[in-house]
C-alpha cells in the first residue's frame, strides 16, 4: 500500500494511542459541549434532538473526523501540506484549513478569559457578587449584569485574554508528547470527574426530575415537519462544535499519531468521550435551570447569556451553590483550554512547515498575531462596542464567518476530494493499514460521497434562509 507519510518524528508526535484519543477529544471537548449543547436539546424537542444528534455523531461526525485524521496521518503534514499531496488542485483547501483555526482562536482565547474571570471569582468566595450585582454605565438608568459590566470593560478582558493566551501557548511550547499529551492525560480525567460529580448533584435538587424529564424525553407536541428539519440542520451544525470538524485541527493530531494504533477504534472512542461530555452537560444545565425558572423555558437561552449571567443565577440560588458554581467554572476552563491548544498547535504546525522555524519561533509568531486579532473582539465590547460589522459584533462577525460559511465550504470539498477526485479508496487504505478490516466502510462510502454534502449545503444556507 501506497503512503506518504514516512516519518513525523522531525514535527513530533503521540506516544501512545490513549494520549492522541485524549488529546484528541481533549479539543472536541470545548465550550460547545458545555452551553451550546444544552441549550440545543432543550430547544429542538428534548430527546428528540438527542436521539438525531447521535445518529449524525456515529455516522456524519464519524466519516468526517475519520477522513480528517486519515489524511494527516497518511500524509503526516499540517493541513495546507496534507490538502495539496492528496491532491494539488484542492490545495486552496489546506490554505481555508489554516486559515479557520488562525481566526477561531483569537476571539475563543477571548471568551476563555471570561471564563477564567468567572473562576477566579468563584474561587475567592465572589459567586454572590457574579450572580446579583447591578450596574448603570454614565449614571443612566440602563443596568448591566455583572457579565455585561465586566466584558463593557477593557483592561480586565485584556488582561485575562492574555493570561488565557500565555496559558494555551505555554504547553503548545512544551510541544505534542511532553506537551500536549502529558497534559490531556491529566486534565481529561479531572474533567470527566468534575462533570459526572456535578451532574449528580444537580440530579438531586427539588424538582429536577421535571427538568430531567424535559431534556430526555422526546416533545412531539407541534413537531412539524419544518421543526424536523430545522432539528436537523442544528444537530448538524452541533457536530461541528463539538467534534472540531473543519478546523484543521483532525488532520493536524492525525499528522501526528502513530502509524500501528487503530484509526476507526480510535475516532469511536473519541466519539463516545465527546458525546458524554455532551451529554452529561446538559444534565447539569438543563435540570439546574428549569428548577431555578420554575419550569420556564425561555431561560435556557443562547450564547453568554446563558453561562455568565443565567448559571450564577442558578449556583446562588441552590445549596452549595459555591462550591458547584467553583467546580462548574474549573470545568468549563479545562474544556476550554484543551480545546485552545488544538486551535494554537494547528496554527503552530502550519507555521513550522511553511516557514520552517522553529516551534520556540513559531509559537511566538502565533502569540503576538493571536493578540493583534483577538484586541479586536474586547474592543468590540468597550471601546468599540457601537461598531458593527454587517450588524454583527466583531466577536460575533468572526464566529459566523467562520462556523457558518467557512468550515462548511471546506468539509463540503474534502467530501468532494474523497469521493469522487481521489476515491474513497485514498482513506480506506489508510484505515487498513494494519488492520484485518475496515468494519464501516460501507457506511464510510455512502456517507462521503452522498449524505455528507448535502448536509454541508444544509448547514451553509440555514442561517441565510432563517434570517430571510
């Protein structure tokens, strides 16, 4: 069988199988899990939103993750190398791929800053100050949550978004095995730890049963078929949060891991870690919050709001409040953090082979131009904050940019390259390399080169359409 990758040892690379399916669900495991996830389930149907969701996991997410981490390892490059010597005419597709992780880390390493606020706060007892406190900005009788004082600020988001920055780069400077590997083997257990311990916990809070019951069982009260769709398309869209699908980062860890460790095990069991997460998440979330509303619904809103403004609400108002908010907020810094090294290391790679500096060099270039463009997102919300960029704050500009037009694009034309220009063949002597067989190559063909663009088409138009 024919392969590219001879050797990585120069780039580095994994020590073992458990470390790249840590490491590897360590950047799947991000702040999409954790609010973006809940919020998701409780607004299309409970159950009926998990149940499709994990249906595209084992079969959508799967067949992307797998042609993602197959193509880094068979070509043993980042990812502007990997597309072109899979085939050169898709080479304008390993630039999207650098390009992607370069403009999601920035405003990521933003929002991490906020989270570690939250935890420092939490930790020095400040839980009742994050969830109570009012502020008027110019002596007007416009309120401000403790969130949305904090971030109308500029030196403190400053300061904690390069603390997160100087954190992340710090281990991408240790590089793949003492770096990444050693810590994902740490950090990941913890994780799973804490999020089990509070899941349990908010299981037994007066009146979380209704809640349980919400998130879990299916809701076909008014479930249209338009609803169906809709449930879909955000299930879809989901996967790429969660999973670190067209981000670049698959094929950077698959440049990485050892040629004898089993490719298709390998994305299932990064599959299960992920969902888990997921899925434990939402037990923490959705029952806190319904039992904090009284059962209203409309509480477990998107995006911020919900995880620096709704949640302290919830920890102050439940026994113990304090010590779950402090353990709730290491969690989500932990999820952050090794998602945020996946991002850096992605970018570092493709600045190592292309400028062939060192990784000491290339991390620093990374930092100051991380630091250049993620300014623009804590400017966005103080200095800036009355600028829009088509209606959008730049944070939010560089997130739909980027989640909604650009990852879409490249996985529709990775699906393109496998299926019809290379063959399925390319990847499925990548997953056979060593193995007796390919258990879900049927599977893997229909999905590529037939089901998988078209829902990339599907999660491309939906936020045009739902705007229109």
């Amino acid at each position: 069988m024919k392969t590219e990758n001879k050797t990585a040892s120069s780039r580095g690379g994994f020590g073992s199988k458990i470390g790249f399916v840590l490491a590897a669900a360590g950047s799947a495991v991000g702040l999409g899990n954790i609010w973006r996830f809940p919020y998701l389930a409780a607004r299309y149907g409970g159950g009926i939103f998990l149940l499709v969701y994990l249906i595209f996991a084992v079969t959508f997410g799967f067949t992307l993750m797998l042609t993602e981490i197959a193509i880094g390892r068979r070509t043993g490059k980042s990812v502007i190398g990997a597309y072109k010597t899979v085939d050169r005419h898709f080479a304008p597709m390993g630039l999207l791929a650098a390009v992607i992780p370069a403009l999601i880390l920035p405003y990521y390493c933003v929002i991490g800053g906020w989270v570690l606020k939250y935890m420092t706060v939490f930790i020095t007892g400040g839980g009742e100050t994050a969830s109570a406190a009012e502020y008027t900005v110019g002596g007007s009788e416009t309120k401000l949550s403790f969130f949305e004082h904090f971030i109308s600020l500029f030196e403190q988001p400053a300061i904690f978004f390069i603390i997160y920055v100087l954190l992340t780069s710090a281990v991408v400077f240790l590089g793949v095995e003492k770096g990444i590997e050693k810590l994902s083997k740490f950090l990941m257990p913890v994780l799973l730890i804490l999020i089990v311990g509070i899941s349990v916990y908010t299981l037994t809070l007066d009146g979380a049963a209704d809640g349980l019951k919400y998130y879990l069982l299916p809701d076909f009260k008014g479930f249209t078929a338009s609803k169906l769709l809709k449930t879909i398309a955000a299930a879809c869209g989901q996967l790429f949060y969660s999973m670190s699908i067209a981000m670049g980062i698959m094929v950077t860890y698959g440049s990485y891991m050892r040629k004898d460790d089993s490719l298709e095990s390998s994305v299932r069991q990064i599959e299960i870690f992920d969902t888990a997460v997921a899925f434990l998440a939402g037990l923490i979330i959705v029952p806190a919050v319904f039992v904090f509303s009284g059962g209203d619904k409309s509480a477990l809103h998107a995006g911020p709001g919900l995880m620096f403004i709704t949640l302290p609400k919830v920890f102050a108002s439940m026994p113990a409040g304090q010590v779950i908010g402090t353990a709730f907020f290491i969690l989500v810094s932990l999820a952050a953090l090794t998602s945020s090294i996946s991002l850096m290391e992605t970018v570092v790679a493709v600045v190592m082979e292309k400028f062939r500096l060192s990784r000491a060099k290339s991390c620093l270039a990374v930092i100051a131009v991380t630091l250049a463009i993620g300014m623009l997102s804590v400017l966005g919300y103080s200095v800036w904050a009355d600028f829009k960029l088509f209606g959008m704050q730049i944070l939010d500009f560089f997130d739909f940019t980027t989640n909604n037009i650009m990852m879409p694009v490249l996985s529709f034309f990775t699906c393109i390259l496998i299926g019809f220009r290379v063959k399925t063949k390319y990847i499925e002597e990548e997953v056979m390399f060593g193995e007796k067989r390919f258990r879900s190559k049927l599977l893997y063909s229909v999905m590529i080169k037939y089901i998988c663009p078209v829902c990339m088409i599907m999660i491309l138009i939906t936020p045009f359409v739902t705007k229109i």
